[in-house]
C-alpha cells in the first residue's frame, strides 16, 4: 500500500473551504485518495463543535437570567483569549483518545464534557468557570447540553478504527488576531501561539495544508455560507462579522513561513522540542470550492478538476518534503 500522511493539519480563516476540501476528500474513493493526494483514509478532528457548546452554554446560562461566560455576547469574540489554547488542549485529548481507542460510558454525557472544558481551560491558564456554578444551575446547563454532548460523544466512539494502517488523522481549525495587527500575532492569538500547544505526539507526525483566502474572502464566503437555522453545521455554520474583524482579521501563516529556519516548513516550538512542519498551499483567493457544499450529484465536472489539480499540487510538495526529510 502507498504511504500516506499520519497527520494533515487543514488550516484557514473561517470559510475559507476547510470544511468542503474536507467533505471532497471524505467523498473519494480510498484508491483515488492514496494515489493523487497520499492521504489514507481520513479520520477527522475539529476544534469547531466545542466553539458550539460553549456558546450553547452561554445561551443557558442567559436563558437563567445569569452573565455568560465563554463570550462577551452571542456575537462577540471569547471572553477570555486564553480559550483559544482551551481548543487545542481538547484537540490534543482528542488524539490521543483516539490513539488509544478510549471509550468512556458517564453518566451524563454533559458533564463529561463540562469536566474536559474546564480541564483543557486550567492547562491554558484559565480558573474554572462552570465548575464554580451552584449546583442546581449547572444541573440546568448541563442537562440542555445532554443531547449534544451525548451526540459528540457518539460521534467520537463511532470513528475509532480497527487499525491506523492507512489511516490519516485531518485536524481542522482557524486561527488569526485582529485586522491590521502588526506580526509576530501576539499570544494567544494566531497559528505560532496555537501549533506550539499540540502535543509532540501530533507535531511530529504532522504536515499543514494551508487553505489560502484573503481575509476579505473570507468574510464574503462567511456571510454566503451561513445558515441560521443550523449553527452547529461544519458546512453551514456562520461566524460572527465582529468575530471576523477582531479575531480573522488577519492571520500569520505567511510570517511563519518566511520566518522559519527550514524553507517549505513552519517552524514550531513545542514541549521543549523544535519541529519543522512541511507546508503546501491550496490557493482558494478565488473561490474554487463553494459549490462543495451542495449535493455531490450536482457538483460540476470542471470544478472537481479544479480542485483535485490544486489540491494535488499542494499535497505533492508535502509529500516530496516529508520523504526527502525522513531519508
């Protein structure tokens, strides 16, 4: 069997096609997969759906009358930004759960989850929140959140493999600072801050295919996609426009990449080790992959093509790049 990659690490502003490259390469048939992107399999994590529940939990905790905690309100950045460390520290569990095919039966399914949020929370640096709640409002937090978490959960389980064999584990995410901010990102804004908190495990293992839009797509992409009626979708969620400007309004991929000790790679530093993570580009500034979003039956010849060629371009340079360096 051709070799494929461990760990692609798909990474963009919001809407920028992440998540329809993601859908396209879940689409192909395995075969096809291996030979023209060296990508097995996929198993897929996302930072995403823990953006949704707490925001959930927000909306709860409002509903009792109560301040929200996560976010300043429902269309407003974190309140903390130390939280966005929270989502790689839960990224981070993820995968090795995964590794180890961890199954875990609790009682409530939201609680495990609040308990792993507040977790991830202290390892960025922040005091718990919900778990200072008085006992009878987390109980109503937590039992609105039940079928959701109960759902990630399942959801989670369900993607354990039988073997890694041919496996490529695509971790999705999306990170920037402000518009017009000046770089390096400050912590704990940006990709530097956000890769030198993935463990080791995952870094060593891993490539970056880099989504590329301009932030200006980006946020007409946001707007086009969003569907109000299904803000916990990976393909149809919508972030919101202060969001956009304060936290996308730009990124730092291309300083990390003509700041880096290796050319091709990002150069990250991680649990006291250094690690140089091959990069390809899909360039995406003019829109090649909406249409991903639609049933698959009426997805245009030409477009696919499109796709397929810059998708391809971009993982064949990882590909050169990961060999080259393993001689």
């Amino acid at each position: 069997m051709e070799k494929v990659f461990d760990v692609v690490l798909l990474l963009a502003l919001p809407a920028s096609g992440k998540s329809e490259v993601r859908r396209y390469l879940s689409e192909m048939p395995p075969d096809l997969l291996r030979k023209d992107f060296h990508i097995g399999d996929t198993l897929q994590l996302d930072d995403f759906p823990y953006v949704h529940i707490m925001r959930r939990a927000d909306d709860e905790l409002a509903k009792l009358g109560l301040a929200r905690i996560f976010f300043k309100s429902p269309d407003k950045p974190f309140a903390d930004p130390k939280d966005w460390g929270t989502l790689i520290h839960l990224i981070n569990e993820d995968y090795d759960d995964l590794m180890a095919r961890c199954v875990s039966k609790p009682a409530s399914a939201a609680a495990l989850l609040v308990e792993r949020i507040e977790t991830a929370a202290r390892k960025a640096g922040i005091a718990p929140r919900l778990a200072v709640l008085d006992e009878e409002t987390l109980a109503k937090v937590t039992a609105a959140l039940e079928k959701e978490a109960y759902a990630m959960l399942n959801e989670k389980h369900a993607a354990y493999p039988e073997s890694f064999e041919g496996k490529t584990i695509v971790i999705e995410a999306a990170r920037g600072g402000a518009q017009g901010s000046a770089m390096p990102l400050p912590a704990p804004f940006g990709y530097k801050y956000s890769l030198g908190r993935l463990s080791p495990e995952i870094l060593k293992k891993a490539v970056i295919l880099y989504v590329w839009v301009t932030p200006e797509e980006s946020r007409r992409k946001n707007t086009a996609r969003t569907n109000p009626d299904d803000p916990g979708s990976i393909l149809h969620h919508g972030v919101p426009m202060e969001v956009m400007i304060n936290d996308y309004g730009t990124d730092d991929m291309d300083w990390l990449e003509k700041n880096t000790e290796v050319p091709g790679t990002v150069t990250v530093s991680a649990g006291g080790q250094k690690f140089h993570l091959p990069i390809g580009r899909f360039d995406n500034r003019v829109d090649k992959t909406s249409f991903l979003r639609d049933d698959k039956a009426k997805w245009p010849v030409e477009s696919v093509n499109s796709v397929r060629n810059g998708i391809k371009a971009a993982t064949d340079k990882l590909y050169s790049m990961q060999a080259a360096e393993k001689k």
